[in-house]
C-alpha cells in the first residue's frame, strides 16, 4: 500500500522537525512542533477510541491548533466532515447529522461546548437530518468531506477519497514548485477545497504556510506585510485579493519580487487586475485555475505576456490538467467536435465519486454516454463554455441563468450584468417569467441608488449599447429597497420571480 | 411639438414606460433597439392607431421600421390619413 497522506507529513516532521510548517500571526511554527501539537490533539479528543468506521465532524476557524487536530484525524485515519463555521448552528447540526458523526471536533477540547452539537442532541428524532453514510462506492477511504453551497437546503457534503487527494496534492506540488524551503501564502478559509493546495500540499510536501487571519482577510495593507515580511513564492486566491494589493501598493509603490506563481480562481479577473500584475510580482508567472468542490481543480490558463501589455478581456479557463477530461454538450445534447458553446462535462483524478446524499447524484454525475460502459462519471459542471478555434475554452455563464427566449438562447446573468454596469445600480436581478406567446419574457428588478433619476427609458439607452435585441428585457422594474436574499446573501431570484408572479395573478 | 406626435408619445408612456415622463422620450429614440416595444407591443401600437387616428393598418405595411420611433409613426399616420383622404 501507498504511504497515506499523513506518513508523508510525518516524515517531513522527522527528517526536518525545525523546519517551518506554519506562519501565524508572526510566529513560526515548526514541523516537529506541528507533528506534537496533532499528537496531543489526538490524545485529548481521544480521537482513536471513536468508531474507525464513523466520520468525526470538526467545527474550526483557521488556526494552528485547527490544523492540527485535522493532522490527527488523517493520522488515526477517520473521514472527517469541515464545514464552514459561518453556518447557523441549526445547520451545522444537520450536516453533522446527515454525515453520522460520532463526535463534534473543536479545537482546545471544547468539545462539550458545542453549540453545533447541542443542536444535534437537542434535534427531536422525528426532525433530525438521517445520517446517509457511508457515501456510495463506501466510506473506507475516505479523508476530506467538504460541503459546496447548494442553491435550496443543506450545503452538499463532498467526500473526497484519499487516493484523490493523494493526486491532487501531487499535481500540485509539481506545478507550483511546492517544497521544502517554499512559502505558500494561504488566503481562503480553512474549510474551502483551496486549501488543498495552499495547506495541505505544502505540508504533505515540507513547505511552509503562511495563514492569512480570516478576520483581516479584506486588509491589504496586512495582505501586503504579509507577503513581503514572510517572502511569500506562491499565492492562490480569488480576484478580490490582487485588487487589495493592487490598491495598497498604488500609494507606495511597493513589489513582491518573492512571489514567483501568482493564481487567481474562483471568479473572472477584470482586465485592469491583469494589466497591474506583472508590476506587482516583478519574478511571477501568472495563472488562472478552473475547478469546483466536486472536481477540484480541472483547468489552467498560463498568462504569458501581460507585462507586454496582451491582457485577454476575456479570461481562458484554460487546458484541462494531465489526466482530466473534458466534454462540452450542446443544447440538443450532442457533444462539440470543434467550435461552438455548450455545457462543461469534466472527470479529474482528483474528484469525489458522488454527494454523500446520493440523491443529489443524479443531476450532476454522469457516465459518458458513449464511452459504453459507463466507467468514467462525469461531473455536469453547471457552467457554460465557448471553445474556439485554437482549441481554447472561455467562460460564457452558468448554464442554469439560460433561458429561451422567442427561441433564441439568452443568459439573464450576462443581461444582469450589463445593467449592473449602470453607475446607479446598486443591484439587480433578472429573471424569465413564462408567456404564453414568446415562451419566456425577460424581467428586471433594479434598486437604484436613493438619489437616483434612473428611469427605464435611461436604462434602456444605456443597455441597448450593451445588450442583442433579444437579451434587452421586456419590462423593467426599478425600486428603492433592498432585492431579496439568500441565506448566503445573494440575490434570491426564486422569491423575485415567485413575487411577480403573485403579481400577476392578483393583477390578471 | 404638433398634436399627432404629442399624442402618441403619450400612449408610449402610459403604455410601456409609466416610469418616465413624456418630454424625456425624444421623438427619433429607437423604441425597437431600446426594447421598449417588442413585435407583441408593436400589435398594441397598430390597435392603438387604427382607433385614435381611424387609419386602416394593412398587414403588407406592417415593417417594424415604420414604428421604429415616434417620428416614424407619426410619418406613418400622416401619410395613412394622406392616403385616405385621397381616396
């Protein structure tokens, strides 16, 4: 059998035990520090009395001591569920639920404080989530499951096999150069799948992490000392990271010449974050990187000639990864030889083999159709792609925002956006209420700002600059309080459309 | 600005846009482009015509650019009257 993930840590805690695992808040901690810290993590929850076959679930803010107690469980080997602690407790409890954890994780034993796990003892039987555990394809070798939003109910549990961890890290390390003497910046939340490879690679592989404090996530002036003080070489975040630094460095002028790949995922770079990147990590290469929860990463985009000035408005999603497959199926369900837009169908070697809630299965894997068998499961992305001519792949939108209209494909986010780009639009939601004779009519609600002229003879103006013919919506709706939303605060456009609807009715 | 455009500017407004008020819209603004009147709204516009300007409206004349702005409408009417007068 192959070394586990946790044979590789140890060994780097034996033969470098002085060398820096992690950086937090300004201090150092070492390997062997680290490997002890999970040992006594081990032993104060006891983790290796809990049932072998029972996951455990872990309630963490990102910390050292967090760390170490997830170190403990790939060491005794128990699958372990990692929400984000933002949840609300009612929901925390009903994932641990769902995942038949034997026993709440805190880190610094404050286990029988949990506010999580009361929520599961206090749940009445008849109310509480059935535990749907063990996952399909079994719970033997299971490590990681982590949990991707999902638009109605429960965040999805994702779990990960090791093998496919075991990969992915792999990959990673080879790609990125990750090793010992590396510095790997970690921005996301513990519980998000980049941690893969901002932590879990690096410490798999002896490198050194450098925790950014979820608190001061949005500081650039901490991101930047961060990043020089600890001369960070690799740097994984969403888009909203680079425009700190790029904001914070305006006044001083400041580079990070230590940084030497800079990747960008999760959402589009605007081109003028491009433009400014060459300038802020005069040593980096520069990569975009496509990959969901259930997948993780699946595609990259090198940057090659931004500081020649070729900044693409349009940002590739990139070439799959070695050994990832790709497929793209067209509206009437044929799969595209060449050119053309459709939805992305992805298989990684790092994937999960299904939700835990196999229900949820059935809409997003699938077996290729042709590939006979049905070996190979498919993971139905939900994004739309273009390919193009030389071959390479361009986000077009989320395949779940197109609708017909009059018979032809429209996307409400791309009209969404267009009317965001308002300088008065504060927010705005479009939607496609049925017709009885166009099929589907396009609607939009906008909230303006409180001094506003807008109006929809204005907002028309400004889309019809913007917008096709077909994507211009049929009414608009401009008001002065808040859109609905979720509970993850995104706009709710369910209860938008329900709304009208009710609208309608009592109107008609 | 004459009776017949004042008019129909007011049944654009009332009719697709009650947000707006009447001076805002400009006589040569592209109603069709702006998508203020699809080809469903320009049926109502053709209703509308036939009974406040008693024009008779015959499907061979019924281009989308002859009511692409309250000036081509207007241009429409004068010469549907012209017509009718005429004969």
């Amino acid at each position: 059998m192959s070394q586990s993930f946790f044979d590789h840590f140890a060994a780097q805690a034996s033969s470098q035990p002085s060398a820096p695992a992690l950086i937090w808040d300004g201090e150092t901690i070492a390997y062997g520090e680290l490997a002890a810290m999970a040992a006594s993590a081990s032993a104060d929850h006891g983790v290796s009395e809990l049932p072998a076959d029972r996951p455990v679930g872990i309630r963490a803010r990102k910390s050292p001591e967090a760390i170490a107690l997830i170190l403990a469980c790939l060491q005794t080997q128990r699958p372990f569920l990692l929400p984000s602690v933002e949840l609300a407790p009612e929901t925390l409890g009903k994932l641990f639920a769902q995942a038949g954890v034997s026993r709440v994780l805190e880190p610094q034993g404050r286990r029988s404080e949990s506010a999580s796990l009361r929520a599961i003892e206090e749940t009445p039987a008849e109310e509480a989530e059935p535990s749907q555990w063990p996952p399909a394809g079994g719970g033997d070798d299971i490590s990681f499951m982590l949990t991707t939003s999902g638009s109605t109910g429960l965040p999805k549990v994702v779990p990960l096999p090791e093998g496919a961890v075991d990969r992915f890290t792999d990959w990673a390390a080879l790609q990125f150069d990750i090793g010992p003497g590396t510095v790997v910046a970690n921005y996301a939340p513990l519980n998000f799948d980049l941690c893969l490879l901002d932590i879990w690679t690096t410490l798999k592989h002896g490198g050194c992490v450098a925790l950014v404090d979820q608190d001061r996530a949005t500081n650039g002036g901490y991101l930047a000392d961060l990043i020089t003080a600890n001369e960070v070489n690799v740097l994984q975040a969403v888009p909203m990271l680079y425009r700190l630094l790029i904001d914070v460095t305006r006044e001083d002028g400041r580079s990070f010449p230590s940084v030497k790949h800079a990747i960008t995922t999760g959402d589009k770079i605007p081109a003028t974050s491009l433009e400014a990147l060459p300038g802020l990590f005069p040593n980096g290469r520069f990569f975009n990187i496509y990959g969901c929860t259930e997948t993780n990463d699946s595609l990259i985009h090198e940057f090659r000639g931004l500081a020649d000035g070729v900044v693409p408005t349009n940002v590739p999603v990139g070439q799959p990864l070695p050994g990832v497959r790709t497929l793209i199926r067209s509206d009437d369900g044929a799969f595209l030889d060449g050119t053309g837009t459709g939805e992305l169908l992805v298989w990684t070697p790092f994937q999960t083999r299904g939700y835990l809630n196999a229900e949820l299965n059935a809409d997003r894997f699938a077996p290729h159709p042709e590939a006979g068998n049905g070996e190979t499961t498919y993971y139905h992305s939900g994004d739309v792609v273009r390919r193009h001519e030389d071959g390479s792949l361009t986000l077009e939108g989320r395949a779940d925002f197109y609708v017909k209209v009059r018979g032809v494909r429209v996307s409400t986010q791309v009209v969404e956006q267009a009317i965001q780009e308002h300088p008065d639009v504060i927010e705005v939601a479009v939607v496609a209420v049925p017709d009885d004779l166009a099929g589907k009519r396009l609607h939009a609600v906008l909230r303006r700002e409180p001094d506003s002229k807008l109006n929809s003879l204005t907002l028309r103006k400004h889309c019809a600059e913007r917008l096709a013919r077909t994507e211009m919506p049929s009414t608009i709706e401009i008001v002065t309080e808040s859109l609905p939303k979720t509970s993850t605060g995104k706009i709710d456009r369910k209860r938008v459309l329900a709304r009208l609807e009710e609208m309608t009715h009592a109107n008609g | 600005m004459d009776d017949t455009t004042a008019k129909i500017k007011q049944f654009i407004v009332d009719e697709f846009m009650p947000d707006v008020s009447v001076d805002e819209l400009d006589s040569d603004f592209d109603l069709l482009t702006g998508g203020v009147v699809d080809s469903l709204g320009l049926l109502q516009v053709v209703a509308w015509l036939e009974t406040e300007f008693d024009v008779g409206v015959d499907d061979s004349q019924l281009g989308p650019e002859s009511f692409r702005t309250v000036d081509a409408i207007k241009t429409f009417v004068d010469e549907a009257r012209g017509t009718a007068n005429a004969g």
